[in-house]
C-alpha cells in the first residue's frame, strides 16, 4: 500500500525550516551582544573586586565625642553596628583571628575604631613613619576623587602616613604649588601601585610628607606587648580625623565638611601581619573589610561605601 502524502509537502516543509532558521538568527544576535558564551564583562567595570559585593557601612552621628584614649569604653561604641569580620584580603575566605570597625562623626571629626584580636601582640617600630606595614597594624584609607589619604598605626602606636594625588589630576587640582605635594620634594614621588598596575587612572604621585592635621590616635593593649610567654587577647585603636583638614580629599567634587545625610565616602579598613596562617590554609597575610582580589589597598573603587546619616545614637 502507498503512504499518504499530502499535496505541496515539499514546498511547505522548505516554508517551516526557513521560519525557523529566521528566528534562529534573531535569538543568537543578542547573545553574542551581551557576550555570555565569551564571559566578556560588557559593564565597563575594570578593577579586581566584585563590584556587586563592595561593603555598604551606615555612620551615625554622635552627640558626644569619644575621648581618643583607645580603650572603646564609650556608650557610642557599645550602641554602633561593627564591621563584619575582616575577610583575606585577596581571597575574600574567613581569617583565623577576629578584626573589626566601627564608624561614627559629628560636626568635627571622623572617628574609627577597630577590635583586633591577636593572642600574641607585637610590634617593633617606633619612629614616625617607619614602614609600619613590616608590622602587625591596621590601616585606613580615605578616598578623594582625585585623592586619597593612607594612615597605619601599630600596637605602640607608631603611624604611618602618605597621601596620593592620580597624575592626571595633580596640575588642575593645583597641588603643584603645595610643597607638600611638590614634585621637588624629594619625599613626593610617582606611584603606580601595589599589585594592582593595570589601573585605569594610570600613575599617581605619592607624599610622605604630609601629616593629616589635627589627627588623634591611641592603641590600648589587653594583654602584654613583646611578650610571648603569656597568651594575649585583643588591641583597639580609636582615631579621630578632622573635617577640617580633610580640603585637599573634598576639593575635586566639592563635597560638603562634614558631609551631609547621606552623603558617601569610600573610605578602606585593612590589617596586616608579619605571620600567616598554618597551611593547608591560603593566608596572604592581609586582611580587611572589603576584599580587594588582589593584593593591593590601593584600589579606591574597592572601598567599603560609607553613608553619613544625621541620626544619632
């Protein structure tokens, strides 16, 4: 017996196979737009960390600022959400030993706080702007426009300090004539980062020969320094930075000192250790509030954003 085959099925089954090969090309071209087969970043995002899971911090005013004493025995610092526990700075996985930060402000300072857990607490260095970061410290970025601020302080209190102007800005801001940021100063000189020197800003000049004024600092140790024998417990450290000297950061976008609710700053916590966690664990001795994947502080896009809100606490 003969199948049945309808009249014209030649003609209709070219007719179907070229709808679908139509709309075929119609569903592949946005594809190969938004690139998902090549994994392209088509967001024009190009700095190491996760731009979707950079830290997000509230810093609420304080009606009564605390004494800068390093102990944190102040109401607002019992009241204040902390940080999460620092992560590894490049791996972002969790650390063996416990770091925190709180923010708040009023209409004269920034003030920090940081909990730093470590059974045995040392530090070597004594002198203003030794390299603090050979020690054990913790350290705070503030992040300008164009600028940026880098403070470290260790276990006795040594700090450290420098600030950063990107090149393509230093003659427009008028930097050029602040000795402090002069090119002939032998202290000021170019920087091109740390791990991170495919930057998109390119070069920048670092000097260190700049003391942020009016700066109060203080470390208070629970336990005994340099003193191994014994099993410590944690050091603080209480800062206050004044809105005042903070021209130089605000200066580029004009932002309002002190700032206004809800304005944002980028602004870093990190710390770092001259030892490292036992294998089989990947310790890169640094860790902070933000991950950074990479090892480089010296990523502001990667700071933790910092909202001041006007409430109190």
């Amino acid at each position: 017996m003969k199948k049945y085959r309808p009249a014209g099925w030649p003609s209709f089954l070219v007719l179907v196979l070229t709808v679908f090969f139509v709309q075929g090309l119609r569903v592949e071209k946005p594809l190969r737009e938004t690139g998902p087969k090549t994994g392209v970043d088509t967001t024009g995002w190009a700095f190491p960390c996760d731009q979707k899971t950079i830290e997000q911090y509230t810093a609420y005013r304080t009606t009564k600022p605390p004494v800068i004493d390093g102990k944190l025995d102040e109401e607002i610092w019992t009241k204040l959400p902390r940080s999460p526990r620092f992560v590894d700075l490049v791996s972002g996985r969790p650390t063996i030993h416990d770091t925190r930060a709180a923010v708040c402000w009023d209409t004269e300072n920034l003030y920090v706080a940081f909990w730093v857990e470590e059974p045995f607490i040392n530090a070597k260095l004594t002198t203003y702007n030794d390299p603090v970061y050979t020690d054990n410290d913790v350290e705070v970025f503030i992040a300008g426009k164009d600028t940026y601020y880098e403070f470290e302080i260790n276990a006795l209190g040594t700090i450290y300090e420098a600030f950063f102007i990107w090149e393509e800005a230093y003659q427009k801001g008028g930097f050029a004539q602040d000795l402090h940021f002069a090119l002939t100063n032998p202290k000021v000189r170019k920087f091109n980062g740390v791990g991170f020197k495919k930057h998109p800003r390119g070069l920048r000049y670092g000097s260190w020969d700049f003391r942020f004024p009016g700066l109060q600092s203080a470390v208070a140790i629970d336990g005994t320094i340099n003193h191994n024998a014994d099993r410590d417990r944690r050091w603080t450290v209480e800062l206050a930075f004044p809105w005042k000297s903070m021209g130089d950061l605000a200066k580029a976008d004009n932002r309002a000192l002190p700032p206004k609710n809800n304005d944002q700053w980028r602004i870093d916590f990190s710390r770092f250790n001259t030892y490292k966690e036992a294998a089989p664990a990947t310790d890169h001795g640094g860790w902070a509030w933000n991950a950074h994947r990479v090892w480089d502080s010296h990523v502001p896009e990667c700071f933790p954003m910092i909202t001041f809100s006007g409430k109190t606490l």
